[in-house]
C-alpha cells in the first residue's frame, strides 16, 4: 500500500500506539499478541487496531475475528489498487 | 438529536410490528454493508450512524415502546434518561455535527443497564458466529462469557479513516500544490498535493475522518488519487510519452521541431533525417518527479502525418517521387 505521508510520525511504541488509536495499552498488546501488528510498526499501525476494535464493538466480532477481518481489507485495498493500475484496466473501481 | 428525521423502522427497512430477531437481523445486514471500516465512502458513516441509532432504540423494548408512543420526542417524553446514558459517563462528549451522539450514546449503552459492562457482550457474539460461520444455537451463552477489552467506562477508540478519490490532470500531478477538494457531502478542502504525485497514492488528511469514541482521536481522511488520462502525454514508469507528428518530407530530410513539455514549456528536438514513425528521441530530464529528486526523461516518439486532401501539385510530386524511387517499407527489418 503506498501512502504518502505528509506528517511523517516517529517509529512508535506500545504507548505512542495507544495515543494514536486512543485505546488502553492492555488492548493493544492483546491484537499485538494477536499478530494484527508486529514491530517495527508501520505507519499505519493505529489506525489497523482502531479499525480491529470498532469491527468488534459494531460487528461483534471477537478479536480473533476483527483481526481477520482487518487483513482481508487490507488486501482487499492492496488488490483493488493493482487493479486499477493494471493497464488492460484504465478503469477505477468504485 | 436525531441524526436524521428518518424513521427508525424506516432506517432499518423492517415494518412497525417487526419481531427483536428481524431487527437484529436488519441490523446486522446493514451494519456489514454500512460498516465506515468496511465502506470506506464517507456518506456511509452518516448511514451507519442512522442505522445504530435505530438499532439501539429498537432492540430495547423499553425505548421501542416509547419510540412508538411518542414517536421522535421518544426521549424527551419518557420520564428521565435511558440506562444507556445513565451508564454511559463521558457519552455526550460525543455529540457531533453529524449526530453521532446518538451513536455514541448507544455504544455506552451495550453492555447493558448494569453500567461498567464490557463492551461488545451478550448478543454481539452471535454476530461473529454467523459471519465466520459458526452455529448460533448457542451462541448467546457463548457471547457472554468472552471476555471484553478495555472496560465501558474508560473505552475509547480512534475513529474510522474515510477515502475519498481525487482526480488530477497530469499537469497538476506533476505541479503539485495547492488545490481545492469537495467531498460528496459538501465539506471542502484545500488539498497540499505533492508534485509528482502517482495514480493510486494516497494523500493523508490528519483528523478529518470520523470521529473518535470516549475521547480517541479522529480517524483521517484518505484521498486515493486518480490520474485522468491526459489527451497528449503517457506516463510510463518514470517517464513520460508524447506523440510527435511530422511530415514524410521532415522525416526524410530531417528538421528541428517544436515538442510540448509539461510543466508547460516547449522544448525543440532534431529529427534526423531517414526517421520513422516509432523512433524515440529522448529528452533527458523531462520525465516525472522521482523520489530522490531526479526526473525520468520525456521520448517524443515519432509519427508521421499525411495530408488528408493533396493539392494537385503536390500529388504530382508524389506521384514523381513514387516513380523514381525504389523504396519498399515492407521489405526492410
């Protein structure tokens, strides 16, 4: 996935993960221990385990299942932007 | 507060005498479709948000009753505040521009009227089982014992990024800079493009996604880039296309011509003489923005142009050239 970033953040820790996702640091040591993120974290890490928690809050998911689910959106992006730049496809999906 | 003037019913698409389970049901189709974190369009928070709205009154009979009573002024008509906002601490905190105090009010409000539950309990979990394709029978039981995260009290969570796509020329790619943006919704942007931007690359807008629960921060909103095509230049790679006609007689004797550039300039390239159509001639630099600041190069790739109507001259010398020569392009490799 490429993504510019416009405000580069620094490399994060468990703390600097919480801040940003605005969860308990408990919360994201159990997705880390999930495996949702590993480090070195990547830049989009806090917002991966806020999507993991609110697919669990609305859906009622469990994490287990959220963490699933945020990977196959993930790869629903990464597969729809290969999409869009295949060149038999001049076309964007949506 | 509601988010919109819309029924309840209405929102969920199930009839006034609907049972708990085909409100459930209805719920959950369109929370998967309406899901901000699964339907990155920003108008479908806004229906999310009407969608859970509806849901939180609906499930609970003791707020349905009144919803039916009293219809809209449900809350203010039934004496004192619901379990949920009794419960719910920091709850309005939440009440956004968009209404999303209703969508707050009723997260806080899940764990039930004992206040401090954890979230995400009870029939939640048979949500999950008929996703992933559990049974259900049993699921309920099931639900209650799984263990939430962080409790109701302290739970707060960023909120979801929106995406939204921008379409740029390639000049304004290649520019960069300021530019406005407006979202389906009417909010607009001034948008810092960087130059050299690519199809499919994301421009990050900092807390301008949805909002965050129980005091998280907002989520950001994502603007996918789309590259119209441009009716001159290809951008191939690093580098850029451009067709560059000429006349038989330049190709064959060779010229100087005018090529557009474009950051908007015209550069001037030698034909050599003997060019055909297909030959590439390279401007060294003039290609697209790389990252480490470099360009790659602009190929004005030759194409030869007749006229469409002759004059009679100029058939007559074509005709000379025809008789005399003894070119044939389809024997040549």
């Amino acid at each position: 996935m490429s993504l510019v970033i416009l405000h580069p953040a620094p490399r994060m820790s468990v703390e600097g993960l919480a801040r940003d996702s605005g969860l308990h640091p408990d919360t994201v040591r159990q997705l880390i221990r999930l495996g949702l993120v590993a480090p070195p974290f990547p830049d989009d890490a806090a917002a991966q385990l806020a999507r993991a928690v609110r697919l669990r809050r609305d859906l009622g998911l469990n994490f287990a299942g959220a963490v699933l689910a945020v990977d196959l959106l993930a790869r629903i992006d990464e597969l729809e932007l290969r999409l869009a730049r295949s060149p038999s496809n001049g076309r964007y999906p949506r | 507060m509601a988010v919109g003037a819309r029924d309840y019913y209405d929102a969920l698409g199930v009839s006034r005498d609907a049972s708990t389970d085909e409100i459930r049901t209805a719920y959950r189709r369109l929370a998967r479709e309406y899901h901000p974190d699964v339907n990155s369009d920003p108008g479908a928070s806004d229906r999310f948000a009407e969608i859970s709205e509806a849901h939180d009154v609906l499930r609970d009979d003791e707020k349905r009753r009144a919803y039916d009573r009293y219809g809209e002024n449900w809350k203010a008509a039934s004496a004192g505040p619901g379990p949920g906002a009794a419960g719910g601490g920091g709850a309005p905190r939440g009440g956004g521009p968009q209404g999303f105090e209703g969508f707050d009010g009723g997260f806080a409000g899940f764990g039930g009227g004992g206040g401090g539950g954890s979230v995400g309990e009870g029939d939640l979990g048979d949500i999950f089982e008929s996703l992933f394709g559990g049974g259900r029978a049993s699921s309920r039981a099931g639900g209650r014992r799984r263990r939430g995260g962080a409790g109701a009290d302290g739970f707060s969570v960023r909120g979801s990024d929106h995406e939204a796509t921008i379409d740029l020329t390639l000049e304004e790619a290649f520019r960069g800079g300021s530019r406005r943006f407006q979202l389906s919704d009417g909010r607009d942007y001034d948008v810092t493009i960087p130059p050299g931007v690519r199809d499919g690359q994301r421009i990050r807008l900092a807390g301008e996604g949805g909002p965050g629960v129980g005091g998280g921060p907002s989520g950001d909103l994502m603007l996918r880039v789309r590259l119209l095509p441009h009716p001159r230049f290809r951008l191939v790679g690093n580098d850029i296309e451009v067709d560059l006609p000429v006349a038989p007689w330049e190709a064959a004797l060779g010229e100087t011509v005018p090529v557009p550039l474009i950051d908007g300039g015209t550069a001037r390239v030698k034909v050599k003489g003997g060019s055909s159509s297909g030959t590439r001639l390279r401007l060294k630099g003039e290609g697209w923005p790389e990252r480490d600041g470099r360009r790659g190069n602009l190929y004005a790739i030759v194409k030869i142009m007749v006229p469409k109507k002759l004059s009679r001259q100029e058939r007559k010398l074509f005709q000379e050239l025809a008789e005399v020569s003894d070119f044939d392009p389809r024997t040549q490799t």
